[in-house]
C-alpha cells in the first residue's frame, strides 16, 4: 500500500471515508445531500459520489423520495449479528421497562475507552419521550451508563484523567448499584443506569433517559435492576 492509499500508511482511506459517511449519516437528524457529505469529509464531489455509490450497491445507503442520503437498511442485518444473543434477551426487558417507567431504555456496551448504544426502547404511548440512536458513543466517563461501566471495572483498568470528583461517583454508584446523570451526555437530560456484567463479555449497563420532572431515579433504578437480574440469569451471567 502506498502512503496515498492509507491516512497514516497502515490504514486504507478508501474504506475509512466510507465508514465516515455511514458516522456521517447516522449523527445528522436529516437525510443529507451529496455536497453536505464531501463537505463534511472535505473531498470533492466526485469522491463522495463514488464512495456514495459502492455502499448504495451493498445496501448500506439509501435514498428517500427527494434522492438525499440516509442509511440503508442492510445495516440492520449487520447490526443484528452483533451480541446476538444479547440483544436477543435484552430486547424484551427494555420493552417492558421503557412502557412500565414511560421512558427511553437501552443497552450500552463498553468498546475501548467509549459507551455505545447496542439497543434502545422508546415507549408505546408516552407523550414526550427522549430518542437515543443505537450506535450512539460517548466516552465512558460521562453519564450514568458509564459510570455503571466504570464499578466493573478497576481503577487502574479506567481511561487516564477522569478525576478524582468521578471516581467518587464511581464509588457511591457502586455501593448503592446504580448510577446517575443530569445534563452530561446531552443538555437538560437525565440518566439512570445499572450495571450489567456478564461472564465473557464486554461491561455492559442498562439505561433509561427521560426528561426532567419529580422522578425517583431510585425506583428508575429498581425496575432496570429486574430486567438486568433477568438477562443475567438467561445468559448465564
């Protein structure tokens, strides 16, 4: 491979431009133009056309009734071959608690020093409700989800410089089992997180996002605690 061919020599630039516009697409709320994308990648129309046009033959982008880009739903089948079995399990105990608790409940997994969203729940027939996309990353020393992460892991094992203000959090959500956040992942919503550990797997945490208003983030914390009980013991945790 020559240096043109990789960002750094090791890496291809084809493949990592595609992989952007699918970040790209993914974090816009609104389908995108061919120009918005070789904008935010900075290459020339041309280029985006071409790289557009290789992930629409494999499915991955699609295009709505006005021709703008969004995802394709062949993601959705390479989506779901990821933890397969776990998302098997967790995906009716988010159900029934993202209806019981009137909420958005996901699942984030830790994947290097990030928390990502595997799966998320809105509920049926609440009247505000909070959207949080699968695939969605934050580092893992912000909100709730990870710091129900960070009690599986130890100290020693957490990315350089989360503080000493964290680790206390840390500590208190480990002692009471569950975790929380106002305001830290996005403005003016709140967290409420439970760890999930499971034998052989990344440290996990089950989640609920809401609004603020009077709610019990330990009662919150109750019900996750029942679905995180239940796919433990499916999955032999």
């Amino acid at each position: 491979m020559s240096a043109s061919d990789g960002t750094n020599g090791a890496t291809s630039q084809t493949l990592d431009r595609g992989i952007r516009i699918l970040e790209l697409l993914a974090d816009r709320l609104e389908p995108q133009s061919i120009d918005d994308v070789a904008a935010a990648l900075g290459v020339h129309r041309s280029v985006a056309y071409r790289l557009i046009r290789t992930l629409e033959q494999h499915g991955l982008v699609g295009r709505d009734a006005a021709g703008r880009l969004q995802l394709g739903a062949a993601l959705a089948a390479l989506a779901a071959g990821v933890a397969h079995d776990l998302q098997a399990e967790v995906l009716p105990e988010l159900t029934a608690a993202a209806n019981e608790l009137a909420m958005t409940c996901f699942l984030v997994v830790l994947d290097h020093d990030e928390c990502v969203t595997l799966v998320s729940v809105e509920p049926r027939h609440a009247v505000a409700t909070v959207a949080q996309r699968p695939g969605t990353r934050h580092p893992v020393g912000v909100g709730a989800p990870g710091k129900a992460i960070l009690t599986q892991l130890r100290p020693a094992a957490w990315p350089a410089g989360l503080g000493a203000a964290l680790a206390g959090e840390v500590h208190e959500a480990a002692v009471r089992g569950w975790a929380e956040s106002q305001n830290e992942v996005i403005p003016s919503l709140h967290a409420v997180a439970v760890p999930l550990a499971l034998r052989g797997r990344a440290p996990a945490a089950i989640a609920a996002v809401h609004l603020p208003g009077g709610h019990d983030a330990a009662a919150v914390a109750d019900r996750l605690m029942r679905s995180a009980t239940a796919v433990r013991a499916a999955l032999g945790g």
